[in-house]
C-alpha cells in the first residue's frame, strides 16, 4: 500500500502566506527606509545640502515606528528628489489620543497662539525615535514622566510667564511616596495617573480628575477600599454634594507631596493632624460659622494632656484620628460613630483599657470656662483668686523688707557676731538637699508639658518621638520628693533635736504679735525691726505650705498617673478637675519658691549672696543678729 500524502490545512496556509507577505512586505519596508536613509542618515546628501532632517538610524531602528514606510508620514517622500514633503498628523494613527489632545488645555493653549503648549512631539519625543511606554528610555515612561512634565511645570520662566498656580510640581512629586515606588518599580501614581494623559484639563474644570469633587474617584483607582468607606463618612457624603469645603484626599494628605502617615513631615502624620489637617477646617472662624460647626475643639484639644504632649512631640497620645476615625469619620450622633456616647468606652478603651461608661458622662472637649463641670470652672477660679492675692502680699511684704533694710540697717547687720551657729542638722540638709532637686526637676518637666514650643523646653522634649524622657524624669522626681518627705518624717520620728524644731514650727499666737510688729516696722511705724524667735512666721509659713502643697500635689498626681483605674470608678470631670488643680497648685508653689523663698535665703540684703545654711548648716550671720534674743532658744 502507498502511504497517503499528507494534506496542508487551509489554516495553515493561510498562516504560511501571511507570514511569507509579511517578511516581503518588511523587506520592502527596509529598503524603502535604507533609501531615504541614504540622504536623510548621518553622512547623506541631505546634511551636506544643510537640509534640517537628519536621522540617527540607529535610534530610528530602536523606536516605536522602525516598522512603518517612510511616506506613511510623509507624503510624497517616495518620489525623489523631491521637494519639501507634507508631514502626515499624528491623528491619523492616533485618533483617540489626538481626539482627547484636542480637549485639553494644552491643545486650547497652541489654538490660542501659545508656542510653548508642548505638542505630541515635546512628551514622547520626535516621531524618528519614539519609545514605547515601557521602554526605561521613553520620556512617558512612568520613571520620566515628572522629568517630562517638568520641561514646563519647574521652568520658573513659563511658569511666571503663564500664571501656573503650582510653582514646583515635580520637585513636591518627587519628595513624595509615590515618586519613591515608582522609582522602584513599583506600580504607584504618576502625573497621567491622576491628571490624565491626552486629555488633561485645568483643576478647576468639573471634568478634570482632579476636580474637588472627583479627587476621590482618582485616588479610588488604587485605594479602592479606602475611598469606598470616606465615600459612607461625613466629609464624602458632603463632598459629592458639592460642599467645597468638605475635605477630599489632597485636603488632608497633600497633592504633590505625598508622604506615608509615618513620616514626620507628613500633614497626617500624628503630632501634625491636629493643626496642619483637621485644625485647618475646625480651627477656621469662617467654615465653623458657615457650617455650624462647635469653636473651640482645636484648642481645647490642644489643652489637654493629649493635645500638650502631642505637641511636645508624642506620637503615641490620642490625635483627632484616634478618636473620630480617619476616612470613616461620622457624626457623633450617628451610632456607628466612634465618639457616639454608646462607643466612647470602647475608643477610649482601645487606650485606657478598663475605661467604663464614666468617660461618656460629660464634655470631652472642654476649654477653662467653657462648659466645664461646676466644680473644674470654680475650682480655677479659686486658685487664680488665691495666687493672685497670696503672690501680691509676697511681692508687697518683701519689697517693703528690701527697701527697709538698704535705707537703714544694713551696717548692723554687717556688725552682726560672726560666731558659726548650727542650724540645720544633717539630717535636714540631705532632706532639703533631695526635695530641692527634685522640686527643680518636677516644675521644669512638668511646665514642658504645658508649653511645649518653648525654647527651654526643648531639650527634654527633643526625645519624645523616641522615649518619654519628660514623663519619665516628671515620675521619677515625684518619687524622690515624697522620699524626702518620708525621711524627713523619719527623722522627726527618730531625733530628739528635730522633733523640737518642729515644735517651734507649729502656729502659736506670738506669730501674729511678730507679724504685726514687723508690718508696722515695714511701713515705719516702729524704729526698730521686732526680735525674730528662733522659728519666725516666714519659715512657718513656708513650711506648712509645703507640707500642704505636697499632699495636694500626691493626690491629684496620682490620679493623674493611675488615670486609667480613675476612669473606670469615677466620672471624667474628676480627671479634669485634679488636672486643674495639679497645675495651679504648681504654678502656686513655683511663683511661692521664687518670690517668698529666694527672697529670704538669696535676696535678702541681711544673706547676699546666699544663706549657705542648706550646705554647710549654719545660719548667716545677718540671719542670727536678725533673731536677736530669740536665738536662744535653738
């Protein structure tokens, strides 16, 4: 039997033609370029007879259009020689990129007679070496777009020249988190992701991408889940109504310069939120009116512990975000929203575990005077009254002392017997010793937390991104001062000689006798000063008002550091009510150090430069003829 002959399957053929036509057809192609090469290439007629068209064959091979005949573009370029050809629109190949092109604001810039307007050629370059896209040499590749773009967006000239509104574009774009994907290859936003490729419009334009309104839409293209819930919150709600002043993507995150959440540049990152993101709309006068939006959340914010350690630097205190959302932020009448009444115990569970429903009863933004609870606002009050008044009779009672005593009784004093005298005893000096470090310490980390912009507070707040270094010192010198306190109690306890002392610190009746004495004295009523006992009012004073100062200070401290169990047995009020009262009470004690104690152990003309009883135990000599009679009794 003779085998069949195998048949070709018309298929086949047809793939067998095809593919032959093909290589005629690119042959004929090639030579129809390798001739007009022959003038228009390097070395050809045409550069010897000062024609502009010369190629670089080499990159003509490499580009986009290598394939295509030359009098596809140019018509009339197969006869020759020839006389000037007609080049052909890119249109024609290109008719959806050309139809938006004709659109844009580019295209109605050259209609308008504006030379600078780039053209096709001026982003992806001369037809004669154009790349495609994905080529890392193409001008329009994702890399090179910012450069691209550039050419006009950073020109300062053009951008004067045209009224551009964004002056440095690229140089914002390249600085940002997408420029850095991008250049690692990674699939992120560039120029025509957002702005459009052909069809690029004014932002101003409702139909450009990245008109007010559409910007979510633009940024959904890759953060889908992201907008789909900013799209359910209140800000998207109102954005897609048109409200201009509802915040979209670029509102918040930037245009240009967009950072990640963890950079400290970043407007959403933590410490910045409060005043460069949310403050720009809740702080502004004129969207709270309009809008009818409650003054005051900003500062009030910012008053707060929160807010003032956030303002030193910390990261990790509560921002706007952390209570109200990020994307999905809500009413708070509305029962899905974090700060609803309902789920306060849990946003504020998320960092004070244990939290119960106590934190909802009252305001959460409270500025002084304004809705607090009765007993914060009087509170305040009472201390503002009582430092006002306590610090004025200080100010009035040492100055009358200081002038007093440089008209007429500095030389006795001098005269005074210089025989050593001891009057405080060890254990009192290591006791004064500790409490005045850690008293320096406690106001100057305490006050760094009130006003973090400072310039002296800066040194210790420079670490809070890292380490609370002002927490730390503020604890740590609150546990050395009642160290202090304790031993000195122990010491009372346990010295036959200290338990005296204390017994002339106690109030008695001779006090106001040496009072009234020593204000007749002040004001001149009497010609010589009153004979000081061995403990006179000054010191009583001074002590009993520490003694009084600590306990308060422990009290509201404590609650204040153990504020997490508090907010789980008491109302929120109480957290700010022993806030208030802590910060009054130091700023009470701290302007009672400087104006009552520094007066009497540096100030004083009867111990300038210094009473050094606190170092070496004996009193000053002044101080002793000062007592007079009454020394004899130490």
């Amino acid at each position: 039997m003779h085998a069949r002959k195998a048949r070709t399957p018309p298929l086949a053929g047809s793939v067998a033609v095809a593919t032959i036509l093909s290589v005629v057809l690119a042959g004929t192609v090639q030579s129809a370029q390798i001739e007009c090469l022959d003038c228009h290439g390097p070395g050809g007629d045409a550069g010897e007879s000062g024609l502009e068209y010369q190629l670089d064959d080499r990159a003509w091979r490499a580009s986009v259009h290598a394939d295509l005949d030359c009098d596809g573009c140019h018509e009339g370029a197969g006869d020759y020689p020839h006389d000037e050809v007609v080049t052909t629109s890119c249109s024609d190949c290109h008719d959806d990129a050309a139809a938006g092109y004709a659109k844009s604001v580019h295209a109605r810039a050259r209609t308008n007679g504006t030379s600078d307007a780039p053209t096709c050629a001026a982003c992806h370059g001369s037809a004669h070496v154009t790349l495609p896209p994905g080529d890392p040499e193409s001008p329009v590749n994702p890399r090179n777009l910012p450069k691209t773009c550039g050419n006009c967006h950073s020109n300062p000239e053009l951008v004067k020249k045209y009224g551009i509104p964004v002056a440095r574009p690229v140089a914002a774009y390249r600085a940002s988190v997408h420029s850095r994907l991008v250049q690692e290859g990674t699939d992120a936003a560039t120029c025509t992701d957002c702005h459009g490729g052909h069809a690029i419009v004014s932002g101003g334009d409702p139909a450009s991408p990245v008109f007010h309104r559409n910007v979510p839409k633009t940024c959904g293209r890759c953060h889908e889940s992201i907008v789909e819930t900013y799209l359910a919150s209140v800000h998207g709600k109102a954005a897609a109504r048109g409200v201009r002043e509802a915040p979209v993507c670029t509102d918040c995150h930037g245009e240009h310069r967009i950072l990640s959440p963890r950079e400290r540049s970043s407007p959403v990152y933590a410490t910045n939120i409060p005043k460069m993101t949310c403050g720009r709309c809740h702080g502004d006068l004129r969207v709270t009116e309009k809008f009818g939006i409650p003054v005051g959340r900003i500062e009030s914010y910012e008053d707060s512990y929160h807010g003032l350690a956030s303002r030193g630097g910390r990261s990790t205190v509560a921002n706007c975000a952390s209570c109200h959302g990020v994307h999905d932020i809500l009413p708070s009448s509305d029962p899905r929203s974090h700060v609803h009444p309902d789920n306060l115990s849990n946003t504020c569970g998320a960092c004070h575990p244990g939290a119960g429903t106590t934190v909802a009863q009252g305001p959460v933004h409270v500025l002084p005077g304004r809705l607090a609870h009765p007993a914060v606002t009087y509170a305040r009050l009472i201390y503002l009254w009582v430092i006002f008044i306590t610090i004025g009779l200080m100010v009035l009672h040492n100055g009358l002392d200081f002038v007093r005593k440089l008209r007429g009784g500095l030389q006795r004093h001098a005269d005074a017997p210089s025989d050593a005298e001891l009057r405080m005893t060890a254990g009192f000096r290591i006791c004064h010793a500790m409490l005045m470090v850690s008293f320096v310490v406690l106001v100057y980390s305490g006050f760094a937390l009130k006003y973090p912009e400072s310039w002296w507070a800066q040194p210790i707040l420079r670490w809070e991104q890292w380490l609370d270094v002002r927490g730390i010192a503020h604890r740590a010198a609150a546990i050395v001062l009642l160290a202090a306190v304790l031993g000195h109690a122990v010491h009372l306890i346990s010295n036959r000689r200290a338990r005296r002392c204390i017994r002339q610190m106690l109030p008695a009746t001779e006090d106001a006798v040496e009072l009234r004495e020593r204000v007749a004295y002040l004001l001149g009523r009497r010609s010589e000063p009153p004979a000081t006992p061995a403990v006179g009012y000054p010191e009583k004073v001074e002590y009993w008002a520490l003694l009084w100062g600590v306990l308060v200070m422990t009290v509201t401290g404590s609650i204040l550091w153990y504020e997490n169990f508090f907010l789980a047995i008491a109302p929120k009020w109480v957290i700010d009510l022993a806030t208030v009262i802590h910060f009054y009470e130091a700023v009470l004690a701290t302007c009672a150090i400087v104006v009552w104690h520094f007066y009497f152990v540096i100030f004083d003309p009867v111990v300038y430069p210094m009473d050094m009883a606190w170092w070496s135990g004996e009193s000053a000599p002044g101080r002793r003829w000062e007592r007079g009679k009454g020394d004899q009794h130490v």
